[in-house]
C-alpha cells in the first residue's frame, strides 16, 4: 500500500529499506502524517514556518547527492540542474553540511558570520515545487528531499531575521552529550568584593547583548540589578562552537578568567543557552558563584548537577516552549525541581531563542522580582 507525501506524489513501503535516513518520513509500515505535514510545510512561502520546517525534517534526510557526472539516471541529472538554476547563489554552500548532526560553518564547529539574502518567498516556492515535480519514486524523493532542506537551512543561517537564523541553526545543536572530564578548577575566594557577569551561547557571540559598554542588556543588568556587573576591557567571551570539546574548554578558560578578574568570587553569572552548561561546568570544577541565571539553556547533566546543588541558587528563565531547543531535542525544564531552583517561565507566547536576555521582555513579565534577582 502507498501513500501520499508532498503534492501528488507517492511512496513506496520499499523507501525505507532503500533510505533508511528517510524511513521515517516515507516509511508506510509506520505511517507518520505529521511527518507529511511537515514536508508539505518546508514549501511554505513563510520564512520562519518553512525554516522551522527543515530544521524539523534535517535529522531524516540523507548525504548530499552529488554531481552526477557518471549517472545515467536522467531525473537526477534534472534535479541538479533545477536547484543549481533557481538556488543560486546559495548551491555551492550547503553541499559541505554533510551528515546530519555535524556542524555548519566549519568542521570544528565554529559559528562564521555569513552574508545575509534577503527572504525571496516566490523563489523558494519555484525551486519547492521543481524538486517535488521530480518526486517520481523512492531514490528520487530522497535526492528531492536532502537538497531542498540543504538549501532552505542555508539561505535561513542567512536570513536577516534572527528568529530564522536561530530556527535554521537549532537543529546543529548538539543532541548527545559526550563523556569527558570535567575542567580542573585552582579559583579560590580571596578578600574583596565579588562580581557579576555574562557568559553567552552558541550565537550569542556575534551579538552586543552581553558586552560591557556595547550591550543594551548588559546595561540594563548593570543600571538595574547587579551594579557589580563586570565591565572591564577583558571581557570573557568563548568560541561559540557546537562541540562539547569546545564548552570543556570554555569552561576550563572561565575558571581562569574568574582567579584572575573575581579574586573575591563570583555573585551572580548570567549565562544565555549553552552559556549555561559553560557556567555549570565551571561551577563543578570549583569555580567560586553564589547563583547562577540560566537564560533559555538547555538541561543537561551538567545543568541538571549545578541546579541539585544546595550551595548554588539557580534561577531559571526561559520560554514557555523554546522551538530552538525543541528543534535540538533537548530538554526544556529542570525536572524534578529542587528547592533551590527559582523557575521564570514567560508568560507571553514567543519564538525568540534570544528573549530571554532583552530587556523589554524582562521588563514585561518582571523576570527580576519573579526570580528575585
């Protein structure tokens, strides 16, 4: 029995034998309409929908198809020809993405700062609907398949809207987390008075908002709420990589950050996404923090350790469902709660992986008093 995925088209319950990266978009033995939604919905004229929509469908597809310079298989040839025609000039920079779960912008996983293209909505939908009209049979739907989520993930890292920027680059996220030892910590409380400051994510790099003097958020902490904020000129700032390597490291580099710039200790470090697993691990290897802000971090086994721990407070500020992190398939809420752990989830529905540092929104739903920061 067949059934219907995309406009028209119909697949075979062979395509997941054939593709297995695609068994569960096509796969009639376990039929999965909301899968055949989604795909419907990647060819949505709509920015962030059919961003989120790739992003969605990115752990399914398969390796990028190549050239097919020694095929004789003419739809292939077809295909190629129609993204390389209507994709321009995003068709020589998605084919590098490689396998689902490796990290875009470089091997290492190191955020770049591309050029942004503005959203061209009748393109998109051209190129959608020629890669679906060669969506003939089982290895052709996967060819279809793998280049448009390749090429709509690329022109969203692209977009001048931070909201489809962040969706695209949700699904890069790490998923797993790798065993590896946590830093070694010499931080040692000395006399003085402690400080505060920021630790950004895996995007947060590029962005103003957590440096001193530059950052609008970071203004509104220090004017506001924590007057101790750190605003020197040796600032802390990491890679921003997507590797746990890269956040060990991080973290190890935070330790001595903190012996040198907060001899007396740390009061209250304010860490957005996987800025928060930095913090965390800092914190397990003997960084001296009283408290700990998570803003929007995913919970993972190092979170989860420091949110246990009755010496720290935690507050934890995030949205009621974060699409980035869903997208990651990562967890949202520290669960069970532990006493010392303050929850602010916004009240307001919001898609921005970022609104938890911005502060009209801590204005707005009163963050500070609710998490008695």
């Amino acid at each position: 029995m067949a059934r219907t995925i995309g406009p028209g088209r119909r697949v075979d319950g062979r395509f997941g034998d054939t593709y297995p990266h695609l068994a569960r978009v096509a796969d009639t033995r376990r039929p999965d309409a909301a899968v055949s939604f989604v795909v419907a919905v990647l060819g949505s004229q709509l920015e962030r929908e059919s961003a989120a929509a790739a992003a969605a469908l990115w752990p399914n597809i398969g390796p990028a198809p190549g050239p097919p310079i020694l095929s004789s298989r003419g739809w292939l040839w077809a295909i190629w020809e129609d993204v390389f025609e209507v994709g321009r000039p995003d068709w020589g920079d998605f084919l590098w993405f490689g396998q689902p779960g490796e990290a875009p912008y470089g091997r290492g996983g190191e955020i770049e700062e591309p050029e942004t293209v503005p959203w061209q909505p009748d393109q998109w939908e051209a190129l959608y609907r020629l890669g679906m009209s060669r969506w003939e049979d089982a290895a052709s739907g996967a060819a279809v398949l793998s280049l448009l989520v390749r090429w709509r993930l690329a022109r969203g890292l692209r977009s001048p809207d931070p909201i489809t920027r962040s969706l695209s680059a949700a699904p890069f996220l790490p998923i797993a987390e790798e065993e590896d030892e946590s830093p070694v910590s010499t931080t040692t409380r000395s006399h003085g008075e402690p400080i505060s400051t920021m630790i950004h994510g895996t995007f947060g790099w590029k962005g103003n908002w957590w440096r001193p003097r530059l950052g609008s958020f970071h203004d509104f902490i220090l004017n506001n709420h924590r007057h101790n904020l750190y605003r020197g000129g040796a600032r802390f700032s990491w890679s921003g990589a997507y590797r746990a390597s890269q956040r060990r490291l991080a973290a190890s580099d935070f330790c001595d950050w903190a012996n040198e710039m907060a001899r007396a200790g740390l009061e209250t470090v304010l860490a957005h996404s996987y800025g928060g697993e930095v913090a965390a691990r800092a914190k397990i290897a003997g960084a001296q923090i009283d408290q700990i802000v998570l803003l929007s971090s995913p919970v993972n086994s190092y979170v989860y350790t420091i949110a246990t721990d009755p010496a720290l407070t935690v507050v934890d500020v995030r949205l009621n469902f974060d699409p980035v992190l869903g997208l990651a398939r990562t967890r949202q809420r520290i669960r069970p709660l532990p006493a010392n752990v303050t929850e602010v989830i916004l009240s307001a529905w919001r898609l921005d992986h970022g609104a938890t540092h911005k502060e009209s929104v801590w204005n707005a739903e009163n963050v500070a008093v609710r998490g008695g920061i």
